[in-house]
C-alpha cells in the first residue's frame, strides 16, 4: 500500500468508527433508548434470586417470626455477624428471641445461617439500599416484630391451653374409651361365659344361678382391666 | 434592524461598548449552549441522558455551573508569574470576541468589514496561542508548561495545513468575479474578504466543499487540533497533565479560558461555513439563521469526532501534520493553482 492508500485506508476506518458512534447517538436520541436508571426515581428490577441483607420471615399462619433463639444461626455464622438473645417468654412453652443484632456490614451474604435454622425463619430480603452511618451499625431484625409479639404470645399462650385441655379431653377420652371398650369385652366375656353356662345348663333351666354366677364374673372383669387402662396413659402420652 | 444597528454603530459613540456588549452576550449564550449540547451529544453517544435536572432538558446546567465558577474564590498561587498569570485569560478571551465580530452573518449584518477577514482571523488565533504559552510559562507549574509547550506545538504545526487549505480556497474565489447584487457590476473578487468568499458561492450557486474537498478535509481537521478538541487535546490531556496548561486557574480565570475554547469551536465553525458551506446562503430561511444552522452542524460534527475517537499521542500528533495534512495541502494548493492558471 503507497502513501495515498494508507491516508485514505486511514480516512476510511475513521469513517467506520464515526458510523458506529453515530448509530448508538440515533438509537439515544431518535430511538429515545438509552441504559441509564434514574436510581431514586425509578427503582431497579431485581432479579427473583436476589440476594440481600437476611431478615425475619413473617408466616402467614402466626402473624410473626418463628424464631426460638436457638442461637444455630449465630454459632454458624462465618463473619461474625449475627448477635441475639432471647429465651423463655412467661405464659408460653416455646422460647422466643428477644433481640436479634445483626451487623450488615459484616455479612457476607453466605447463606450459610439461613441452612441453618431449624425452624426455616430466615431468608434473604430485597433490601438494597441499606446504608450504616458509622461503625458500630446495628440492625435489630426483630424490631419490626415487637408489635405482633405481645398479640402472639397471648394467641400462643391460648392455643397452648387449648391444646393442653385437648390433650387432657384426649386423654381422659381415650382412657374412657379405653374402659368403656374393656368393659364391653367383660361383657361380651360375661355373655360368652353366661352363653356358655346357658347352654351346658339348658335342661334344668332356671333363671337364678347363672345371675348369680355371673355377679362375680362382672365384679371380675373391672379389676382385671383395671391393670391395662392404668398403662394405656402413660404409654400414650407422649404420643400425643 | 440590521440597518438600524448598523447606523447605531456609525453614529453613535456608544457603537463600541454595545457592539462588545452584543457580541459578549451572544457569545456568553452560546458557550453555555454548546457546553449544554456538548454534555447531552457525549451522553447520547454513550447511550447516557445528560443533565436532566435543572431547567427543561437540563438546559440551565451550565447556567448553573457559570454561577458556581463565578463565586469561586480566584486563587494566585504563591510562586506565579503575576503579570503573565493575571494576563493569560484576558488574552485568551479578547481575540476570540474580535474574530466573532470579522464573521459576515449575512450580505448586510456584517459587525466589522474588512478587507483581509480571513487573515485577521487566523492572526486572531495566533494570539490565542500566546495566551496559552503565557498561562502555562507564569504559572510555574511542571504540568501547565508541558501542557503549554504541547499547545504550542501543536497549534504552529497545524496552522499550517488550516491556511494552506484556505488558501486554495482564497486562489478559487480569486479566479471568479462576481456581480455584485446592487451595482450590478463585475467586480474582482477578494478572496481574502469572508464575505466575498460567501458570495463566490452564492452566485456560482457551488458550495467550496465540492470544488474543493480535500481542503475542507483537511481544514476540518486541522481546526480540530487548532481548538485543542479531542483527539487532538493532548494540551490539556486530563489524564497524562492534570488539566494541562489551566492547571492553576480556578474560578473566572478559568471559566475564561473555557469560554475561550468554546468561542474558538464556534470561529473555526464559522469560518468552515464561510469556505467551504456557502455561509448565508440557503432557501427560506433568512441568512443569519442558516449562517447558525450550519456552523453548529460543523460543531455536531466536532462534538462527534471528540466522542469517536481517542486521544492520539505527541509523535502520532506531529507525524500525521507533518507527513499527511502538510504535504496532502502542499499538492492540492499547488493543484488548485495549476487549474486556476489553466482555466
Ligand atoms: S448470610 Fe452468612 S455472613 Fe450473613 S449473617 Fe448469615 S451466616 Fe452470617
Ligand atoms: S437459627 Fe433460626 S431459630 Fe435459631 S436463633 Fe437463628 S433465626 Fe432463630
């Protein structure tokens, strides 16, 4: 290539490079597409699998968390990052977190506590826009949650006495249903045995005698079931 | 109104502060407006938005900056070459009002007639230089000096091919006479008068572009490198010497050497519609109107190159001028003469 082909090979690529520029200024400007987000006015699409800051879920079915200050998350927590305390809550079975610390600086996004929570309480939130103004920047993850947990102790605390006397009801039920069945096979017994002393004493048939003979059968049979109904509770307590 | 204005100026011994008065105004428009268009053109490039927020399409964002700039404290710094420091601005700024007032707007609202427009303006641009070598030499700074001995470089290299190719331009005009509109005569054309170059045109009805396109090639270009306008502003180069030669200016002083620069885009422009576009002329429109018209389509164009391509090294700088736009304007002025003398 000579001189003047080299100028205007030259000439020619700075046309190139001209058209593309023009071609994204004509998609901007007549196209009226451009890649900006105006951030605080619009806001960004997250994409579903978005992973933020972990928080607190709130179930449907309580009206608040679950969770039992177990303290799992924060034992397996590889940054440190989660603080919490929390324990027995008066009126209720169930421990409750009273405060739970969690340093977002800190959190690495792991993951690893939301594994780890035996009562599946935790979850990655959409937050994107948190920011912490000076070092020791502490969000309490249960804040939000103080208002719902009076209400739900007391829901709890009624649920439990309900399931308490239901489980009383059950258990009286089933030893009665326990007794009532021994005490239909004594009879069905008693029958038998009142069938069987009918039949062997067919010819002289009289009325009394057998009566007689089965009044200490019956006085029999309670006592003789009385030794299982006492086991049927116990065993069945904690399956209940 | 051009008559009136025009026996203002005769008459009155106010015509020089109201004409600086005018044209300062205008350009004061015009530098916010190109700054304005400069940041929304580099956005749309790079598919962004530009300044949306203060006025309508944020046209008030320069207005914006212009105020902050303005009350900024002007900072002298110690061990400053005062008189040079102090004069550098000002000297940047003064020839850029003059060249303005050379430009024939139309047949009749021309500010300042004379016979060697296009010398004067050139010469005009030559001070520019000055100016520029005086800011980076007084403010004793390593950065504003290499930034100033760049600009000086460069601009009295690429001098060189912009009056070659306007010169081709001036033996053109020179071969054609023309008739003048009132008298009706043949009258010998001056190619060194901006309005006569416009009227070659005009009443060949033949815009120079097309007589001559190499030299409005090369014009183009080397008015690139004239206004220190990327690819070629490794004067101020941001990234290799801070801010070049206005290293040390803060303030007005500054905003003075910027009003400078984008006052030169709009001459250079100027002055590319007046050789080679036709200047004034245009169907229906009124001619200042398409006068403007033109020269901020050259400025889109300028604006478009800035955002194409990169900044090109001192020695890529001086071998393209030295070996491609001199000897390329050299042989198309020696061309240009041989079919003149032909014909
Ligand atoms: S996501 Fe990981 S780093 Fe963050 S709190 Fe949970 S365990 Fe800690
Ligand atoms: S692991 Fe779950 S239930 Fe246990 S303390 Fe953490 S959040 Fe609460």
């Amino acid at each position: 290539m000579g001189y003047f082909g080299k100028v205007l090979s030259g000439f020619g690529s700075l046309l190139t490079g001209m058209r593309i520029t023009f071609s994204q200024f004509a998609k901007t400007f007549f196209g009226r597409k451009n890649v900006t987000l105006q951030y605080p006015k619009e806001q960004p699409k997250l994409a579903p699998a978005f992973r933020s800051a972990i928080k607190l879920i709130r179930f449907e079915e309580t009206g608040t968390h679950d969770c039992v200050a177990c303290k799992a998350c924060e034992r397996i927590c590889p940054s440190y990052c989660i603080k919490l305390s929390g324990g027995k809550v008066e009126g209720i079975k169930k421990k409750r977190v009273a405060e739970f610390e969690m340093d977002f600086s800190l959190c690495s996004l792991c993951g690893l506590c939301i594994d780890a929570c035996p009562t599946d309480t935790l979850e990655y939130s959409k937050v994107y826009e948190e920011a912490g103004y000076n070092r020791d920047w502490r969000v309490d993850l249960v804040a939000e949650f103080r208002e719902y947990e009076a209400e739900f102790v007391e829901k709890q605390r009624v649920i439990e006495e309900k399931a308490a006397t239901a489980k009383k009801a059950k258990a009286e039920a089933a030893k009665k249903a326990k007794e009532a069945k021994k005490a239909k096979e004594a009879e069905k017994a008693k029958e038998a045995e009142a069938e069987a002393a009918d039949t062997a004493e067919k010819p002289d048939t009289a009325e009394k005698p057998p009566a007689l003979e089965a009044k200490p059968a019956k006085a029999d049979a309670p006592a003789k079931a009385e030794v299982p109904t006492a086991e049927v509770p116990t065993a069945e307590a904690p399956k209940s | 109104m051009p008559e009136t204005l025009s026996q203002l100026l005769d008459d009155s011994v106010l015509a020089m502060p109201i004409a600086a008065g005018l044209i300062m105004g205008a350009l004061t428009i015009n530098v916010l407006m190109l700054v304005w268009a400069e940041r929304k053109v580099s956005a749309w490039i790079q598919r962004r938005m530009g300044p949306t927020e203060v006025g309508p399409f944020g046209l008030l964002q320069t207005l914006a900056d212009m105020l902050k700039l303005i009350s900024k404290q002007l900072i002298t710094p110690s061990n400053v070459d005062k008189p040079l420091f102090h004069l550098a601005p000002l000297l940047a700024f003064a020839p850029v009002i003059a060249a303005v007032a050379l430009m024939p707007f139309s047949k009749s609202l021309i500010l300042v007639q004379n016979d060697f427009g296009l010398l004067f303006v050139f010469a005009f641009g030559g001070i520019a230089v000055i100016a520029i070598f005086m800011a980076g030499w007084g403010s004793n700074n390593k950065y504003a000096l290499l930034g100033a001995i760049r600009s000086v470089a460069q601009s009295i290299s690429y001098e060189i091919p912009l009056i070659l190719s306007a010169l081709s331009v001036v033996l053109v005009v020179n071969a054609m006479g023309f008739t003048l509109a009132s008298g009706g005569s043949i009258v010998v054309a001056n190619g060194l008068d901006l309005s006569h170059i416009v009227m070659a045109q005009d009443q060949h009805g033949l815009w120079f572009v097309l007589v001559q396109p190499i030299a409005a090639i090369i014009y183009f270009i080397s008015a690139l490198a004239e206004t220190n306008r990327a690819p070629f502003d490794i004067p101020e180069a941001e990234s290799e010497l801070v801010a070049g030669f206005h290293t040390e200016y803060s303030g007005m002083r500054f905003s003075m050497f910027f009003f400078a620069e984008y006052t030169n885009m709009l001459i250079v422009s100027m002055l590319a519609v007046v050789l080679f576009f036709g200047g004034w002329d245009g169907p229906v429109l009124p001619g200042p109107l398409w006068f403007f018209l033109k020269s901020y389509m050259v400025i889109f164009v300028m604006m478009w190159v800035r955002w194409t391509f990169p900044r090109l090294r001192f020695d890529q700088l001086m071998t393209f001028c030295w070996k491609v736009m001199i000897p390329l304007s050299i042989l198309n002025l020696l061309a240009t003469a041989f079919v003149v003398a032909v014909l």
